[in-house]
C-alpha cells in the first residue's frame, strides 16, 4: 500500500492513481502535479476547500488450469488515508463499498468467463498452442486515476481493461462523485442543473476536442447514444477542480477504432450547467 498526502493551502493537488503494481506490491508511477488556476468568479461556487489524502490498495485472483495461470484479474480499493478517514465517516464508508463492491463484481465475471476461457485453452492446448509461452492468455484489471479530493468533492475514474482472447482487449470507464459530506454518489442530476441539452453540448465538444479529427463518429448516431446513457444514467462524469470530465469507453459512441475518448467540459465556459455548490473556482497554490 502506498500513501500521498496532498499538499495543504487553498488548492487541491491532482495525484494519480493508476500505477502498475512492482514486485513488492508497492507502486511506481505516481504522478502529481499543481498549476496555477485562472480564478473564475462565480458566486455560490467553492472558493476554498480543504485537501485530503487517500490511498489505494490491490487485490489479485486468478483461474488456473494445469497448475498454469490462464487469467491475472486485478482490482484496486480506494480509500481515505486514516487520519482523513476519522474526519470524513460517511465518504470512507461510501468508498469501503465501492471497493467491496468491485471485488464482489470482479469475482462474479471470472467465475461467469472461466467455463469459456478453459475450453478455449484446452482446445488451443489439443492444437499444439501453449507449450512454452507461461504468461497468463487472459487479464483483467480495474484500475483508478485521482481527479479531485477536497472537504466538498471526491471523484476518481476506473479504467477496465478486459481480455479473453479474440483480436483485441476492451477498455471501459466508471466515474464516481461523491458528496464529501454525506457520502452520497453524485448521479447526473446532482452534479447539473439540468440535463436538457447536455447531450447535444457533449457531442459539440467531442467534435472539437477528438483527436484525430477523421476519427469522429457518425454524429446523429452518437447523440442518440449519449442521450441514452444520459435517460439510463450511465452516462461516466467525473469532476476535476477545473471541469467536468465525459468517460466514453470503447464502443460507447463509435467502433473500436475510434478508441476511447475524454472529453472536457470546463466550469468557466458552462458554469450555468451546473450545480454551483460542486464548482470549484478559488485560486490553487502554485507548484
């Protein structure tokens, strides 16, 4: 397990959470960074917010067959460091579940894919296949980047990487706000005033903000999905001090060979969107 405080004042340090665990079960990676924000004056937004330290820790499992490793599955805890996790109860309980609820999830699909997966190794065994490469043939692995945390707002974003064979692994994103608070997971309709228009505005920016530009999807297709997601409440935000932040995994909005997408909707250009009491908007220390 490892530990990061971040830096106390008016500003909220990013510090990231994915990290490839090293041979010690420690990780490598770590990444933190502190600009300057360009102060957005927004009455009734966060002007200050305290810091908090949290941590992360990794649970492996695997399926084995003939004393061989055919999946690594890995998944990661999030929580608050203890001495934050005294002061905020109801977020490091809101967090334990989070985690409990990933690994109950994570175990739930090995023991869904394993039927499939040992088929397919004994039939690629009675090909000829498998006899000197020792890696494991299929992998899982949910792992999480920090974005905010602060006494108002915690948010972090999952990246699910899934292989089981076939051409190509799969990559998906899940998104989490929660109320420091409280607690509570922010859905849509918390973190924005509304949610009419939302749709059209996050495929405006993924237009704009999609690299290259040739691999936009068909848009009418996408905005029907996205306002799918939206009516279901899938839709994956995650909130930053600086903005919103859209989640599109493969095949969310396109093929796969749009890839995955990030798209950006900054408070100062749509403070009117949103909740204001998530808005941060005080000026962070410089770094």
């Amino acid at each position: 397990m490892w530990k990061k405080m971040l830096a106390a004042g008016t500003a909220v340090l990013a510090l990231g959470l994915v990290a490839p665990a090293g041979a010690d079960g420690g990780y490598t990676g770590l990444t933190m960074s502190c600009v300057e924000a360009g102060g957005v004056a927004t009455p009734g937004g966060i002007p200050y917010s305290q810091p908090l330290a949290y941590s992360s820790n990794v649970q492996k499992s695997d399926i084995t067959r003939d004393g061989r490793v055919l999946m690594e599955a890995t998944t990661y805890e999030v929580g608050l460091a203890p001495e934050w996790a005294a002061a905020y109860p109801k977020l490091q309980q809101a967090l334990e579940k989070l985690s409990a609820d990933n690994w109950s999830y994570m175990r739930r699909m090995m023991n869904k894919w394993e039927p499939d997966l040992i088929e397919q190794y004994n039939q690629g065994r009675a090909a000829g296949y498998y006899k000197e490469d020792s890696n494991p043939l299929y992998s899982y692995e949910l792992s999480y980047r920090g974005l905010r945390a602060d006494s108002a707002v915690f948010s972090c974003v999952g990246g699910e990487f899934i292989y089981l064979g076939g051409a190509h692994p799969v990559f998906y994103y899940r998104a989490h706000v929660f109320d420091s608070q409280t607690g509570k997971e922010l859905k849509l309709n918390d973190i924005f005033k509304t949610t009419d228009g939302l749709a059209e505005i996050i495929i405006e920016e993924t237009e704009k903000q999609i690299e290259p530009k040739s691999s936009m999807p068909d848009k009418g297709e996408a905005l029907k999905a996205v306002k799918e997601m939206i009516n279901k409440g899938s839709l994956q935000v995650g909130l930053t001090e600086d903005e919103a932040v859209v989640y599109f995994g493969n095949y969310a909005i396109g093929s796969y060979a749009m890839g995955t997408v990030e798209v950006k909707l900054p408070y100062s250009k749509y403070f009117n969107l949103f909740n204001n009491e998530y808005v941060f908007y005080g000026t962070r220390a410089k770094g």
